[in-house]
C-alpha cells in the first residue's frame, strides 16, 4: 500500500464504523494541515453489542492494518475498542484512546461530583470510565447508562426526530434523576445527538466530549515532540473493511463539506 | 469437534445472530424427534447493514462451520444471508433459504396482487424478495420497506413498548398506504413483533412467516427421502461467534421454555 501514500507521516485513526467521523472531524479542524488515514470496521460493526475477547481481536487487527502506513501515531477513536486498549504505545507508536480524555475532562468539570456515562452496552460493562474516573478521584459517583438504540438512531438519520428525542429522554432519565452535573457522551456517534441532548438536559449539565480533549492532547505531544511534527499533505483517505454507499452518507454527513480525498477497501476480515 | 457431538445427523442453522431462533422455534416445535445445530455469528452481526460480498463470505464460512458436524441439511435462517445464497445444495448438502418459501407464501396469500415486504437495508437492497415473487407472478406488485431500527428494538427488549409501536407505525406507513393485503416479515427478528404489527395493520393483512413454509419444506423434504430421516437426540447446541450473555437472554426469551443443551463458543473470525 506504501507505494500509492505519497505522505511521510500521517495520524492513523480507527473506529468501528463511521461514528469516528466525528474525532476525526474535530482532529481535522485542529491540526488542518496533519494527514489522517482513518479505517472504518463497517464490516463488523458494531462493537458496542460485542465481548472484550472480539474487540480485542478487532482493535489488533486494526492497528496492525494502520502501522503497515507510516504513521507517527494511532488514535483509538471507538469507545467500545478503547476499553480494551492497555497501554499508551503500540510498537514504539503513540497510542491514544477517548476513554483517558474525556474521563479526565469529566472529572475537572464535576463540580457535584456526579458523573453520569452514556455509553455501548460493551463500553458500560467494562466500567473502563468508572475505573478511570475513580483513578483521578476515587469521590466522585458515577451513574452509567447503556443507549443502545442511538447509534441506529444516528445512522437512520433520525437525530432530529421527535421519536429520537422520547427515546433519548428514556435513556436520559436515571442519570438526571441521581443528580449529575456532567455527563460523558461516551459513543462516537453521541456528538451529533449534542445539541437535542444538551436541550433535554438544560445548561447546567456539563456534556463531555472526548474529542475536544483528544485534540488538546495531541497538540500537546505535536508541541513537545512525543508526535512528530513532519507535516503531511493535509489530506484524509478513508479505508472501511466493508464497501456500501450508505456509511459515506453517514461519513459526509457527519464531515460536512470536508473533502475525503479517497475511499478504499480495507481487507481485514 | 466431532468427537464430542453423538448424535449422526443434526440439521444445521444458521443466523448472523439470535433472530434464527425464531426460525429454530418452529423447526423444533414441528420436529420435536431433529436434533439441531444452531451457528449465530454474533461477533460480526447484524449482517442487514452490510454488503453483499462480505454477507457472502460470512455465508461461506458459516456453512464450512456447520458441514464440519454430521449435518444432513443446512439452513439459513437469516434473510440478509439468504440474498445471497445461490442454489439449494453446497456439498451436496441440501441447503434452504428463507426467500424462497416467503415469496411463495406470499404469492399464494395476496389476494390484491400486492405485496409488502419489510426487511434490513441490505435485504430491500438485493430485491431478493422482488425477485423471487415475479419469477412466480411477475404481476404481483412489490412495496419494499426497510426497518433499520426493528432489530435494535427487539434486541432492547422493547417490543412491547408504546414507542417501539410509534416507530413500526411510521414504517408501515407506506406499506399500508399503497394498499398491500400481504406483509412479509422479512428478517428473523420480526416474528417476535407480529401480533404488534398484526395489530397495527388490522385483520385483513395477512403476515407472513417464512418460518412456517420453511417448516413445511423440510417436513415434505423427509417424508420424500430428500433429507434423510434418521432422527436425532431432539437436542439442540448452540455456537455463538462471540461470548455475551447478552444474547443468552434474547436467544432464551425466544426459545421460552425450551432447553438450549448447549452453548459453545465457535472460532469463526
């Protein structure tokens, strides 16, 4: 594949559909003139309904299809994935998942010290927020949700429906009714359900997304050298494991008028 | 694997996850004496999303999977898989979709020559079923509907929810509007809401169950020595691609009282 990648180090980032659009979106408006390689799982997609074991096996597979590009770092955009990652290096590379961020940003924002997770039915059950909430400090409650219906709903594109918002409002229940003041939106596809879910929970409940915090620290290791700062050629080529015009729908929707310079298949199965 | 199953000849099924069992249900309440071995590739499910060439290799994989047991037929209980099975033998094993014996039924049923068909993206996406009823009656006309969210619903456990009638509602919203007497349930999940869309629609619209046609298949199929009769322990052992308990308790509220002998992990990647 080397051969056709014109750029010398570029930001590789996997999620396991199109929901990582999302970081990457973020990623794309803070470092304009960085490369992405971003790889979609869309032929195994979703992680959320799936057992560690799988993900584990997925998230490797994935890495491993990044690393034969020369990336000079990997960012585990998929909640559900990084909560099997271990460690902050893949073979020597700067390793970044969204569960550290955005744990760390839900923290500082806390003022009650109630934490409310929404998250995969995986992302919950692994506790992988709790546990690193509980690791900045051990005080603050959390309050976790599994939402399993929105991730369907996003790709549906019924995020402004109002069947969207009863079910939300559902979801949404138990974490206001045990007092959180923050909440992690911790599913890549939650971002674009924001501005309903910030207008059911009113302004006084901090929403936490994990890419504002992602982006500071990349900028932060671009500043000290823990990532190179050769910069690329500013483009983003997409891989998915599974073909079908539906996930770019999904993908330019969520990227807006951002150019994706070109869509391939990634054969990892 | 051999070693550890007794029984001589099982008929094989499979599904991209646990909707099958629907299909499994009716098998064994007509075949009480059939032993079964039930494949769920739960790891890369739902398969309704995705393309026809990664369905097909997942087919391919999940009936090599099957033939390593001493099955003497092979189902393939999961309509979006179904789309892309070509022929009715693989390896000489008699192989039986769910199109085949829905269009069928539905062919039969309409009285109006009009057929509703709800199914995932990738089943509407094939016009299996189109095709299927024209190659009997070209005459028939099709209204196809896809139902994204129905398998999240019934995977949420929310079938019975006034919400999850509000989003059937809408999707039978046109079905009904371009007034077809016949609704084909096109996916293996949607069993479970046909007395809740059997109530939406009213009396009148007859709801088709390829299970049912499937069953009266292979009854035909053993009484006439195309499979062959040499009945079985009545077990039924399940292999599931992921670990989850998750799908323990959606494939046990299917089944109802029905014993699983077994669930075992299969290592299909």
């Amino acid at each position: 594949m080397s051969p056709e990648w014109g750029v010398m180090s570029a930001i590789g980032i996997f999620d396991s559909g199109v929901g990582g659009f999302t970081v990457l979106k973020a990623l794309r408006a803070a470092l304009p003139d960085e490369s992405f390689i971003y790889l979609g799982d869309t032929a195994r997609l979703p992680y959320g309904s799936k057992s560690p074991d799988t993900i584990r096996h997925y998230l490797k597979q994935n890495i491993e299809f990044l690393l034969a590009f020369p990336v000079k770092a990997v960012i585990v955009a998929c909640n559900s994935a990084s909560t099997v990652v271990d460690g902050d290096h893949w073979q020597g590379i700067p390793l970044y998942d969204v569960i550290q961020p955005g744990a760390l940003a839900a923290v500082k924002a806390s003022k009650q010290k109630k934490v409310g997770i929404l998250g995969t039915r995986a992302t919950v059950a692994s506790q992988a927020y709790v546990k690193a909430i509980h690791e900045i400090d051990a005080q603050i409650e959390c309050v976790q949700q599994s939402c399993p219906l929105l991730v369907p709903l996003v790709e549906e594109g019924w995020e402004n429906d109002p069947m969207s918002r009863m079910i939300m409002t559902r979801y949404l229940t138990a974490p206001i009714n045990q007092g959180v003041d923050t909440l992690i939106l911790g599913c890549t596809h939650y971002p674009v359900l924001k501005p309903i879910i910030q207008e059911l929970v009113g302004p006084d409940i901090a929403l936490i997304d994990s890419a504002d915090v992602l982006v500071d620290n990349l900028k932060r290791d671009l500043a000290d050298g823990r990532v190179t700062t050769d910069l690329g050629a500013g483009t983003i080529e997409v891989w998915t494991t599974d073909s079908g015009s539906h996930f770019h729908e999904i993908g330019q929707r969520i990227m807006g008028s951002w150019p994706l310079d070109s869509w391939q298949h990634a054969d990892i199965r």
